[in-house]
C-alpha cells in the first residue's frame, strides 16, 4: 500500500521577502551538485520524485534535457535504491538531449560502469525518430516514470510531451519541468524563455492530454520550480 504523503506547505510569492528568497535560491541551485555532477533541481522537487518513485514503482525513468547528466545519475541511484527495497527490478534511465557529450565524460568520471543503467540518447526530441529510439529502449517495460527538462519552450515541451505520455502508465506521472518561467511573480531574469505552461495548457486539451490530471497538491514544500507540472495519467492511454 502506498503510504501517504506529508500535508502540503504554502508558499505565497507576493512581498519583497518571499520574492528575495526565491531569487536566492535560484541562484544557489545553479550550484548544486549531485556525486560531484551538476544537477539544477529544487531539493524540494526531488524529495517529491523520491515519493512518486516510491509509491508508483517506475522500473525506468525518461528525462528530456540531459545536461552533465547528473539527474540522470540521481534517478539510477533512486531507482537502484528501489530495487535493493524489491520495488522494481532492471532499473533503466533513458536520458535524452541533442548533446550528450559532457554527460557522457562526466558520468564515465563518477561511474565507469554508468551506461548498465543509464542509456544517453542523443537526439531531438522534436524529431519523430527520437520517439521511437525511445520506445525501442522501452520494449518489454510497463511504463516509466517522465520528466521534461529540456529548452523550456512552447516547441520542445510540446514535442516531449506528444511524444513520451504513451510511456506512463495508469496512475503514472509525466513531470513538465521549470513552468515557473511562465509565472510573471516567479521570474527572475529577463533572458528566461518562456513557453511551457502555453504548451502545457494546449497539450491537455488533447485526447491523450485529457487522460492526465493536474496534481498541484505534489507541490508539496512550498517552493517548487514546476508549478502545475506535476501530470498524474488517471485514465487509460489513448495512444496506440
């Protein structure tokens, strides 16, 4: 049975002591690290992984937006942890970005052994090939565990999303990350693109869009990067 999860904390934007927190934060996450490898994500959103990882038990994990690679390290070692609990067996990240270089010569550094587990694919998402890389990788697996970290535009969460909600299975969750670009009170710099929660807002119109639910009760500990980001599949796929 899965246990439940911690009440949620509020955190409001508005006044000039919230506001300066979260841009200090902002600038402190491009610092963080994970195994000596870069990794830009809130402590507070991955706390929420490491619930949903737990509760849904994803035997594989598809993130878009690869970087140094070092989430993809944190989603091994997560998933490798659920399997030493027997809550997944065979744990497979499929990590995936135009450029996996750097990943790939800073996994090699922490992990000569990396690729048992994490299979960098370099590609676009928006190309149609990429889909069915991915579901290659897939076969034989009953679904994932998605998170989308790629540009943070209109285009590519589209893509990501047309693409890889088909891996989630019922009760599952697809992660659309970083929406807070979208959130005028949560904008810290001019140069931030924009476009992910347009997307998001197109995409659950669709047929396969109106199988997933909203969750943002998921975030959980007041701060969190992905407003309205976390998608639950609470109905069958309509992808064939």
């Amino acid at each position: 049975m899965p246990t439940a999860l911690p009440p949620r904390v509020e955190f409001a934007i508005d006044g000039p002591v919230a506001r300066g927190y979260w841009a200090a934060r902002i600038r402190q996450h491009r610092e963080e690290t994970y195994a000596g490898v870069s990794m830009l994500k809130f402590p507070e959103d991955l706390r929420v992984y490491e619930h949903l990882l737990w509760q849904t038990g994803p035997s594989a994990v598809i993130e878009v937006g690869v970087k140094d690679g070092g989430s993809a390290l944190w989603f091994r070692d997560r998933l490798q942890t659920l399997a030493a609990y027997g809550r997944v067996r065979d744990p497979l990240i499929v990590a995936i970005d135009i450029e996996t270089a750097e990943a790939r010569a800073q996994l090699e550094r922490v992990d000569p052994s990396f690729s048992d587990h994490i299979a960098l694919v370099e590609a676009d998402i928006r190309d149609p090939a990429t889909a069915a890389r991915v579901a290659e990788l897939m076969e034989g697996r009953d679904g994932a565990f998605v998170v989308e970290d790629s540009e943070h535009i209109y285009d590519t969460t589209m893509a990501s999303l047309n693409a890889l909600a088909r891996h989630v299975p019922l009760d599952g969750y697809f992660v659309v990350e970083d929406g807070a670009v979208d959130v005028e009170a949560l904008r810290v710099d001019d140069d931030w693109p924009r476009g992910v929660l347009p997307a998001l807002r197109d995409w659950l119109r669709t047929p396969e869009g109106r199988t997933f639910t909203v969750r943002r009760d998921l975030e959980l500990y007041g701060l969190s990067a992905h407003p309205s980001g976390f998608l639950q599949r609470t109905a069958p796929t309509t992808a064939t």
